[in-house]
C-alpha cells in the first residue's frame, strides 16, 4: 500500500510539473548598436543556448546598428528640454519585422530581449532620459509581442570613458543600467568591463577601448546565453 501511495503522489507531481511547464520555442531577441552588431551570436551565443534547449526549440533574431541612440528605438523618446532631436524608431521597426517573421505561426514559450547599447546617449549627454527611455523600450516591446513575461537583460557600459572625457553621461548610464536591471525579477545585466583588451577582429592590439576584443564578443556572447538560460529557468 506504501509504495502504491508513493506512485500515485509521484505520479501526481509529474502531471503539476507537466502542466506547468510552457511549451513552444524559446524566442531571443538581441538588438542594440555596435558592441552587438560585434557580437556573432554563433560563435558562443547560440551554441550554449542550443545545448540548453535544443536547436530545433529556439528563434534567434539579431537586427543591430553601430552608432546609434535609443531614440531609433524607442517610439516615445524625448529630450530633457526641447523637441529636438525628435525620436526615430525606424531600428526598432526592421527589428519587429524580423521578430514577426521569425515566430509566425510558431508557438513561443518564453521570449528574452537582449540589449547592448547606450554608447551614443552617454556621448551625447541625454543620460537623464535614459532610464526613462530604456524602461519605455521594455514596455512598448511587451506590449508588441502582446506579452508581460518578457525577460530582459542588459549589456552594461564597459569601463572605456569613466572620467566622461570623451562620452560625458558615461557613468551616469551605465548606472542607470544596473538600477534598471535590478528593479525587476525578470530584468538582468552583464558585464563587460574586462572584455575591451586583446586583440581585436582586424588583429590590432586593443586597451580599454570603445569596442569588445574578438575574445571579448566571445565571452559576452557566453555571459548573455548563461544570464537568458538562467532568468528562463527561475520564470518558468
């Protein structure tokens, strides 16, 4: 009779775990300026988060731009004081476009939005709409994609301008970054301090620079995967 009460909790406890857990495809979607238009997501990205879920189980969508300020995203972006510049969100729409194409008609269990960037806000000082804007660009993608469990993560500033001689809201962003990324369970940042030395994809010897080292996209894409892997398994 024990072990028959045994069967039948362990078989009731399957049945919670079944019901419970999602089915579909896992979706991730990475956007952002250059430090991810860097990023070739098969060389560490996507082998990590096949392994985990199984390749014929995941949707990978990259659509990146160097250069670029949040306001090609962000619909409703605004400056501190003024109009100008105005937002322009045409990188957020090529970026849908992929996103629809890529998951038509296909069952999605969980979707992670991965995002490096923040470079051209810090060099054009409009750090103090930043949190503002990046928080606006979570939610306007939650309500695109018609979902509230989106997961989120963000590539933090490197340690490349810290005094803001050359991007004077430097600091001031990358703050921002790990506040936002800490107000929300479902929100994570990365960092990537240590991955702008070495040598970089044309083979020249970098030091503390703008852009990742060729080792360094390697080991974001690592950092990105092992953070998506994790916030999908605590959400479930």
């Amino acid at each position: 009779m024990r072990a028959h009460t045994i069967l039948i909790i362990c078989l009731i406890i399957l049945t919670i775990q079944s019901c419970n857990s999602k089915e579909g495809k896992h979706l991730f979607i990475l956007s952002g300026q250059s430090n991810m238009a860097g990023l070739k997501p098969e060389e560490s990205f996507t082998p990590a988060i096949e392994k985990k879920f199984g390749k014929e189980n995941v949707i990978i969508v990259k659509d990146a731009l160097g250069g670029q300020p949040i306001r090609r995203w962000y619909k409703n972006w605004k400056p501190l004081e003024g109009n100008e510049p105005g937002a322009k969100p045409d990188l957020y729409d090529s970026l849908l476009t992929k996103v629809y194409a890529a998951i038509d008609k296909e069952k999605i269990a969980s979707i992670t939005f991965i995002w490096m960037q923040g470079e051209r806000d810090a060099k054009e000082k409009h750090g103090e709409v930043y949190q503002k804007s990046l928080i606006g660009l979570y939610d306007q993608l939650c309500n695109d994609l018609k979902s509230k469990e989106i997961n989120f993560i963000i590539g933090r500033l490197s340690d490349f301008d810290m005094l803001g001689e050359k991007y004077p809201h430097w600091v001031m962003i990358r703050d921002i970054q790990v506040k936002v990324a800490e107000s929300n369970p479902r929100f994570e940042w990365i960092d990537t301090d240590d991955l702008n030395d070495g040598l970089n994809r044309n083979g020249k010897e970098i030091s503390n620079d703008l852009h990742m080292s060729a080792e360094g996209y390697i080991t974001m894409g690592k950092r990105f995967a092992e953070k998506s892997i994790e916030l999908i398994e605590t959400n479930e």
